[in-house]
C-alpha cells in the first residue's frame, strides 16, 4: 500500500508539473529563507560564547547620577577599580582592565625599506587578558606573553602585513605617535579575532607602559574614566551576591569623589555574552538589539507561512480535478484514513524535495547574506542543531501545508465527487483570506524597503552645517615629538596650498564623524559646582572653521597668531541652552569652566552635525592651537582631486618620509556611521524580495489554475460579444480587489512598524502618503504582470475549442 501511495504520488508531481514546480520552488525559497534568517540570528547571539570562562566573565558598566538626574550608562570606569574589585568582593578571581590605543608602528629589517602603517586598533590589557579571555595561539606562549611591558602581541592579519612569511617571533618593532612610545618584541601571534567577539584589535600591548605617562602617575587611580573593566567570577561564585555588593563598594570608594557635586555612581556587572545585545551604552562597540532579531525571526516566519500558503492555495484549488480520483477511490472500497494518508505522502515527499532544494539555495544565499553584514556566515554541517531544524521544518511543513488539503480531498461525496461537482465555496474564501494575508505580508515588506532607504538616503544628503564634499583627511605624522610634528605640519600647510587643486588646509584633533578629543565636564562661570553637564572638546588650529565653511552666528574666528591655549573657546547654538548663556551675543560676554580651566567665549557657531543625524546636535566646544598635529584637513576643488592627491602624497613623503600617507575621504567614513542602517535596509529588501517572488510564484499557479478553470465560461462570453479587454478586466478585478483588501490591512501595521523604528533617530523623514501609496502600486503592478500572461492566455482561447463538448 505504502509503494503504491507513493507512486501514485510521483504520478501525480510528474502530471502536473507545472504545479508541482511553484509549490517545490516556492516551499524551498521559503524554507532556504527561513534557514538564512535563523543562521543569521544564531551568529548574533552567539558573541563571545568561544571564550572558555564566558559564563563567569562580566563587564563593570557605571551610570552617574548628578542631582537626582540619572545620565546615560557608559562603559568606561577608572584604572583603580579593579584592583578595588578583587579586594572587595571576594567572588571575584581577576580583573581586567583594557583601553584603546593608536600610533604609528613601524619594522625596520636588517636589508630594505621599513614598513610603517598608522595602527588604531591596538589594545592595551593587563596581564590577566589571556587568562580570561580565549583565543586561539598560532605562536608563542600565550600565558606568559605580557608578562614583560615591552612586549607586543600580534594578530595573524597585522604579523602577515609587517613580517610577511618571516617567523614574527622575538622581532623588534617601534610604535610612536601615542602615549606607549618605544620598541616592543613580539612574544606571540594570535589567530585574527573571530568575526563574533565584541572586541575588535588587531595589536595588543601590556598596560604597564601606559601608567608611566604623567596623568596617571599623579591620578591616585579615580579619577580618569577611559579604562574598560572586566571581572571573572570563581567558577560557582554567585553573580548577584557580587552585584549586591556593588553599591558599598561604590559608596566607599567612587561617591567621594563626587561628593562635590553632588554625585553618585552605580556599578553594574554585564555579562560579557551579552554585551553585542544590549544598545545603548555610551562609547560601547557595535551592538544589535534583541528586537531587531525577533523582528527578523518574524520575517523568516512570514515568508515561510507565505510559503506554506502558496501549497495550500494550490492543492485546494485543484480539488475539483482530483474529486473524481476521490470518488472512484472510495468506490472501491478505500476509506477516509487511507485516503488522508496518500495526500498527506503526497506533501511529504513534496516537503522533502524542497528541504533538498532549500539547502543549496540557503548555501548560495549566506555569501550574499555575509556581504551585507561585513561576516562571513556559512552552515556547520556537523552541528545537530541544523539537522533538528531541517527536521522541524520538514515535519512542520509537512502537516501545515498538507492537512488541510488532505482531511479536504478526502471529505468528498462520491456521488458528487464523480460528477465534479463538489462544492468549492469555503474552499474559495479560505483561498481568498490566504491570498490576501500573503499580500498584507509583502506589502509591509515593501513600503518597510521604501521607509528604510528613504531614511537612510536622508541622512547622507542631509544638509551637515558644514563642509563634506571634496574633503580629504590625511592621518598626522606619528614618528616624531611634538614640536617637530607641528614645524613639519605648518610647512606642508604652506606647501600644500600651493598645489592647484587645494583650496584649504586645517589640522585639528579629531574630524567630523569621529570621537572628540575631551569630554569635559562643563559649566558656565558663576554657576554652581553641580550644575556642570558634559561637553565635547576638539582642538582645532585657525583655519579649521574656514576650511570646513561652518558659519557663524555671533562672533570671530580664532586669531590666526594664536598659539596653543586654553583661554578662548567657540561655542555651537547647542551649547547655549545647555549651559544657560542666553542668546549667542549674551554667550560673548560669558566664561565656561572646563573642569579646571576657565575660558572665554569669543564666538557662537551654528549647529552642525559632527556625528550622525541619528543623534540629537550635542554642545560642542573649540579650543585652539596654531597646529594640531593629529590629523589634516584638505579642501580639494571640483574637478582636481586626482591630481591633487598625487601631488599631496609626494609632498606627505618629502616633509613627512617616515611616515606613512594614508587618507580617506569625508563623506565616506562620515557615511561609515549609518553602516548598521544600511546594512538592516539591505537585509530588509532581501527578504522582501524573496518574499514577493514566494507570493508572485504562487499568484501565477492560482492564476493559472482559476483562467483554466473558468475557460468555458469564457468561451460563452465571446460567443455572446464579449471582448477580450473586458475578460481579461473580469479575471484579473477579482485578484486587484485583494490588493485593496490587503492594502486596508497591511498599511496600518506597516505605519506602525516603521513609526516605532524612525523613533530611534534624532532627525527623520516624515510618514508621508507616497511612502505607502507606492507600495500599494507597486504591490497592483506586480500582480498584474503576474496574472496577465495567464488571463491574456486564456482570454485569447478560441471558443470552439472549449464549446466543442457542450
């Protein structure tokens, strides 16, 4: 019996192949998206679960509360405070502490030329890192490995770039430009991070050399906050009796600092395996919150029931045809169980064909998947989770798509089944609520496409308040002191005005769309100690607020014989409200403390977007210097900017030949900022894709289906005058009123949907009528070119050909 079912069932596929084709293809463009999507989410959450401790490691996140006001909670903590930690709460077995570190490192072999590159992705960790944390040691010894101060630790990417196929161990290198000044020895190289850790370095060094620098030798450990730490817990040590202890350590320790200002801070321990899923922290890494996951979980759900519907439409809609296969069965004594049995074989060998299918399409899609991420994601064929998904969805997809069509086919009358008259009336509204479900499904995914590019296109054409256009940024020279660094900076400033193609030349300390140089506790002079709110600082030289073509509201630029000082300041519109200056002229005559120091205010600049626009504009502050030796700012004319860089680079290596020359462009690291944007619109228009095609696939075979079965009727028509426009306007009407049924219902959740995500950013598009009017036609086009080619088909038949029987 069970050979002949499945006969019966290859018949049936091989009969109706056309059929069999969309519901095959359909099912496994879902499945593969289903596979995708969960593949995707898997890696998500899988950060940092490779570390061997991950479950006893934590992160020490404080929030600080000035006057009752609770701020943002931020990641950085002081170098004393995890000493502190250990000493204090017995649970904790070690404390590590990590900060970031930039300069230039530079290899000299014993023949040729050095090799030198500007480093920003160097880490500075005690020696406790690699007792925490895990990875994976390709030379060296990994426990032992900073244990000197002068020993450096290097990815397998960053020893491949100095030291090409040469053993990299015991060479010395030289890194200049930053705080770590000196040579350091490789004593280890590590495989490069994986693509799920939170951490992001390419170069590690001991933190010892970093204490030896001035602020920290006369700081007794409280007092600067830029110092990431980490806790491991002793194995069975409970996490909420150590977080219980928090707060006295707090009280005892951090509160009298701030006692002043009426201050309090609160320390939190986060686990490290959940920081890449909590947002929000300020100065954290790059993170993805648990919605957007869910949010694209509902997705693969979506597009998988879109899926399973297209079966159901399909095999219903062909009930009539199989009634009389169910009537001569049943005459012949088969009974109802059996009769479920073939059909339900029937989705089964279906399902599994798809599953089959799905696999290869999934594999094919991860790459695209990975492109748009910035990950390389692909299927572990070894992990039994995969497996019990592919068995989940085949037995899931098996009685989704196949019981209802089953327990229907086998319902029938044989009187009536052999006559061909079975009633298809509820059959037909089921069809037509599935339908338009998987319509209200695309279309949410659609104008979801059309809210997100439309947002993201915003942004990076928003009007900044200053220049973007034809700026290049050139990294500052990192291999020499200070007051070199600047006689260098200020004859290449003068040079390089020279080249035909630059009309403007700046240093400053940081650059749009980057970190400020200072983030300072500020106050207007007068005011009460507590009253200070943060502030960010930027040294910039005379000709940066020229450069950039940022205008002024009240005011004068800095003078351009000032030398470094702390005396004057300019201020943006933000800061006004903020610190309480009044109106921008008032501001002239005021003074801001900045921490310690008092400045003047000698000029109000308009608001402009250092950052991205999904932040509201933050006071901003200017202090001068003649030059800052950081980074240079070059303003290059329409039209030159080939010529000028060549000319550019040759005089960086004449001024500068120890340094590399290495620049981007503005606009596109300043663009850099919405990458997570971009990279959830691409995402999101994939998916809609897939979904629509799953829709289009199945609207084809209905049409198909629905033209053939009405053939005679249309027959009838032409006979009595009826013209083949208004055939193909009856057949194809019946498939647009969908559309706007499923337009009525898809448009409210999608407005929702999109109205709870534009929330998220400061400066947004409005929910305007074409973001869902387009949608609603591209959704109507689509479903016309879907169903014309089969309404146009039929509607052309001649008469006699489908008369001829009657």
């Amino acid at each position: 019996m069970l050979k002949n079912f499945i006969l019966i069932a290859i018949r049936n596929l091989r009969k109706k192949a056309a059929f069999s084709f969309i519901n095959i293809f359909g099912l496994a463009i879902g499945i593969s998206t289903c596979l995708v999507i969960l593949n995707y989410i898997d890696f998500e959450t899988s950060y940092d679960d490779f570390h061997s401790n991950a479950a006893t490691l934590y992160r020490v996140n404080r929030t600080s509360i000035f006057n009752g006001e609770r701020k943002p909670p931020i990641v950085v903590t002081t170098y004393g405070l995890g000493p502190a930690l250990l000493t204090d709460l017995p649970e904790v077995k070690r404390y590590i502490r990590t900060t970031g570190e930039s300069g230039v490192l530079t290899y000299q072999p014993e023949a040729g030329d050095a090799k030198a590159f500007h480093e920003d992705n160097i880490l500075v960790v005690d020696s406790t890192f690699f007792h925490a944390f895990t990875f994976k040691a390709l030379a060296g010894n990994l426990t032992a490995a900073l244990n000197d101060p002068n020993n450096i630790v290097l990815t397998r990417t960053a020893a491949q770039k100095y030291f090409g196929t040469a053993d990299p161990l015991g060479r010395i290198v030289t890194l200049t430009g930053g705080r770590m000044n000196g040579t350091y020895t490789v004593s280890a190289v590590i495989e490069d991070v994986p693509a799920n850790s939170h951490f992001a370095f390419e170069i590690i060094l001991p933190i010892h050399n970093a204490f030896q620098s001035r602020q920290y030798r006369e700081d007794d450990g409280w007092g600067w906050n830029n110092f990431i730490t980490y806790v491991q817990l002793h194995d069975g040590a409970s996490f909420l009796a150590a977080e219980q202890k928090l707060p006295d350590l707090s009280k005892r320790r951090l509160d009298p600092k701030w006692a002043h200002l009426n201050g309090h801070m609160e320390l939190h321990l986060q686990p490290v395996r959940d920081i890449h899923l909590h947002p929000g922290m300020r100065l954290d890494v790059e993170t993805v919150s648990r919605s957007t996951l869910y949010f694209f979980g509902l997705i693969a759900a979506f597009i998988l029931i879109i899926a399973w519907i297209n079966y159901i439409n399909l095999s219903t809609a062909r009930a009539v045809e199989r009634a009389r296969e169910v009537g001569i069965k049943k005459t012949i004594g088969a009974v109802r169980g059996e009769l479920i049995m073939q059909f339900l074989l029937e989705s089964m060998l279906l399902n599994f064909i798809a599953i089959v299918l799905a696999v290869g399409i999934a594999a094919a899609l991860l790459p695209v998947l990975g492109n748009i991420i910035g990950k390389a994601l692909a299927f572990n064929f070894s992990d039994l989770r995969l497996w019990l998904t592919l068995a989940v969805l085949f037995a899931t997809g098996t009685l989704a798509s196949g019981i209802y069509p089953a327990f229907v086919l086998s319902s029938f009358r044989i009187t009536r089944a052999l006559k061909a008259r079975q009633s298809d009336g509820q059959g037909f509204s089921l069809r037509k609520a599935l339908v338009v479900f998987q319509f209200a499904a695309s279309l949410v995914l659609i104008a979801g496409t059309f809210v997100v590019y439309r947002q993201i296109s915003f942004m990076q054409k928003q009007e900044k308040g200053l220049q973007m256009d034809q700026m290049l940024v050139v990294s500052g020279p990192g291999t020499m002191n200070w007051n070199e660094a600047k006689q260098r900076l200020t004859a290449f400033k003068e040079e390089a005005l020279k080249i035909a193609g630059v009309e403007a030349v700046a240093t400053s300390g940081s650059t749009p769309g980057r970190e400020h140089n200072w983030g300072a506790d500020v106050r207007r002079s007068g005011a009460p100690l507590t009253e200070f709110k943060l502030g960010s600082v930027v040294w910039i030289d005379p000709d940066f607020i020229p450069t950039y073509k940022i205008p002024f509201v009240a005011g004068t630029n800095f003078d351009p014989q000032v030398r470094s000082t702390m005396k004057s300041a300019i201020i943006n519109e933000a800061s006004l409200a903020t610190y309480g200056l009044g109106t921008a002229e008032q501001a002239l005559n005021e003074q801001l403390v900045l921490d310690k120091d008092t400045v003047a205010i000698i000029g109000v600049l308009k608001n402009y977007n250092w950052n991205s626009l999904k932040a509201e504009v933050t006071p901003f502050i200017f202090l001068a210097d003649d030059i800052v030796p950081a980074t240079l700012s070059l303003h290059l004319k329409q039209g030159a900017i080939s010529p000028a860089l060549n000319d550019i680079g040759k005089l960086y290596k004449e001024l500068l030949p120890a340094d590399p020359f290495e620049y981007h462009f503005l606009d596109d690291t300043f663009n850099a900022q919405y990458k997570s944007d971009v990279r959830f619109g691409n995402i999101f228009g994939l998916f809609a894709i897939l979904a629509v095609t799953i829709s289009c696939l199945g609207l084809w075979g209905l049409a198909s289906f629905t033209t053939s079965q009405k053939l005679k009727e249309i027959g009838v028509r032409k006979v009595l005058g009826a013209s083949v426009s208004s055939i193909v306007y009856l057949l194809t009407g019946q498939f647009l009123r969908l559309v706007l049924i499923a337009s009525a219902l898809g448009i409210p959740l999608a407005w929702y949907g999109m109205d709870t995500w534009l929330r998220g950013f400061a400066f947004r598009i409005g929910m305007e009528w074409d973001l869902f009017a387009l949608p609603v036609t591209a959704l109507a086009l689509i479903t016309l070119l879907t169903v014309s080619v089969q309404v146009l088909k039929g509607a052309g038949t001649n008469p006699a050909k489908v008369l001829r029987s009657e």
